[in-house]
C-alpha cells in the first residue's frame, strides 16, 4: 500500500502560503506607495500622475482610477479658484464703477440740502439733473447685473425664442430714450424681415449698453449710427460714433471687465467695463460674438447673432 505523500502536500502549501504572504507584502508596498504619492498630490497644485510600482495588474488598474479621478478633482479646483479669482475682480470693478455715481449723487444731494436758500434756481436745477443722471446710471447697472443673474440661474444658457430684429432696435433705442431724452441716434435695418432667436430683454440690454456707452464715452454731438446687417448665416449689430475712438491699446482688453475710458482719463465719469463684459457674457450664451475698433472718425462696436440659434 502506497502511502499518501502529506509532506509533499504540506511544502507545497507551505510554499504556497509563503507566496502568498509574499505577495500580499508587495501589494502592501505598492499601495503604501500609491498612497502616499495620493496624498502628495491632493496637496500640490498640479496634475502630477501618480506612478504604478510593480507589474500587478490590480495595483496599475487602482493607480490609473485614482489618476481619473485626481483628473477630475484637479480640474475642480481649477475652476473653483478661476471661479473665485473673477468673483473677486468682479466684485472689485463694481464697486468701483458704483462708487462714482453714488458719491456725485452724495455730494450733489449734500450741497442742495446745505445750500439751497442762497443757490440760485438754475444751479438748483444743474444739481438736480445731475442727481437724475447718476441715478439712471446706476439703474442701467443694476438691470445689467440682473441680465447676468438671469443668465447664470440657467446655467450659462439662454431661453431664445424668435424675434424680429427691428422691433429689438426699436424697443432698445425706447428705453435709451427713457434715460437720455436728448440722445441722437439714427438707425437703419434691412428692407427684410429678419426673424432670429434670442433672449430679447438681454439683448435689448446690449444694445442699449453699447448706445450708452457711445454717447457718453465719445465726446462728440454727433448722432451715433446704430445699423443691421446680415449674411447668409448671422446677423451682425453695429453701434458707431463719430468722437475720440477708443485708445488701441485698450481694444484687446475692452470687454474684459475693467472700466473703460475712451482717450482721456477725464472721461472716467462713469465707466463702462462692467456693462460692456456683461455684453460679451450674453453674447457668448447666444452663440455670438462681439468686437470693438476704431474707424477715421471714431469708433464701432458690433456683435453678431447667428439665424439659427447657435450654440455658446
């Protein structure tokens, strides 16, 4: 009788445990490794990979996860401090474009209040118009930010529905009219009926920031030209001045959210910066497009809308 060969069996399970331990000693370094690599990551500001030790297939599987997903946080927190970095801008240039009106209007409602016995009645009235001007300008402000806000609660998207472009111009330069009774603008649109989707209140805004932003930037009496033309594919708005143009050196820039001033530091009045990035903002979630140069006699601003809808 042959007997069963239990010492072959129990060194080959020895040995097999042995392997085992040995593996799992490796895979515990490996995953030492990894994690300490992971938490040299999560502390560093760039997209570092962490690297596989070893030929386990597990182990480079678990470290190629981790890279998607350090991927994906990566690209989170770049954009919470892009995020966080425009805030910031943002809220500076507002509080920079709103501090100028409201210390005229402080100052302007103070003199009347402290001198209105001796001040005779045509500086009554200059102070008054002056108070009414900076309190429209502060109104127009106020509906850009909500134009903004009734973007980014949709995110960054747009309800367009379709509407004719000449009722657009029209109602635009009726409500720029509200604010400057005495602006000149002249206008001319295409014999055809253009019919195009957008967001008419926001675009409406655009336009009547461009307007705005030509009458009070341009320093000339001149009427400001807001025309229509259109192509096989968009339709492109023009708003041209005939005044100082716009300082080249600030036409790269324009639309970046800081105030713009024209040529003339004395032009500072009242800034436009924050109206005409709020512009590009609505314009980009229409699919659109905006520029700004300068012509012989002045400047132009114009944006382009596409007849199909786009995409932003």
């Amino acid at each position: 009788m042959v007997s069963f060969p239990w010492g072959v069996v129990c060194a080959a399970g020895a040995l097999v445990i042995a392997l085992l331990v040995l593996k799992i000693c490796f895979l515990y370094r490996d995953l030492d490794q990894i994690g300490a690599q992971l938490g040299d990551r999560l502390g560093e500001k760039t997209n570092n990979r962490i690297y596989a030790p070893g030929n386990d297939r597990h182990i480079r599987a678990f470290a190629a996860h981790l890279n998607r997903e350090l991927g994906v946080l990566y690209e989170s927190r770049s954009r919470y401090r892009n995020g966080d970095r425009e805030l910031k801008e943002a809220v500076t240039n507002i509080s920079h474009d709103l501090r100028t009106p409201l210390t005229g209007i402080i100052g302007a409602s103070s003199s009347y209040l402290e001198n209105s016995a001796l001040l005779p009645e045509e500086e009554k009235i200059a102070i008054i118009t002056h108070i009414h001007e900076d309190a429209n300008w502060l109104l127009n402000m106020v509906e850009n930010l909500l134009a903004v806000t009734r973007i980014h609660d949709r995110s960054s998207s747009v309800r367009k529905t379709d509407e004719s472009v000449e009722e657009i111009v029209s109602a635009a330069i009726m409500r720029l009219k509200k604010r400057l009774p005495e602006a000149a603008v002249n206008v001319a649109v295409p014999d055809e009926l253009l019919i195009i989707p957008m967001d008419a209140i926001l675009i409406e805004q655009v336009l009547i920031n461009l307007l705005e932003n030509a009458i009070v930037h341009s320093q000339s009496r001149e009427p400001i030209l807001c025309y229509v033309d259109a192509d096989s594919t968009d339709v492109t708005f023009h708003v041209k001045d005939y005044g100082i143009g716009i300082d080249p050196d600030r036409l790269e820039n324009i639309f970046d959210g800081n105030s713009y001033i024209g040529n003339k530091e004395s032009d500072s009045n009242k800034g436009m910066g924050i109206g005409l990035s709020i512009c590009k903002t609505i314009l980009t979630a229409h699919g659109g497009t905006i520029n700004a140069k300068n012509h012989a006699r002045g400047a132009e601003f114009y944006f382009t809308l596409p007849k199909e809808g786009g995409t932003p």
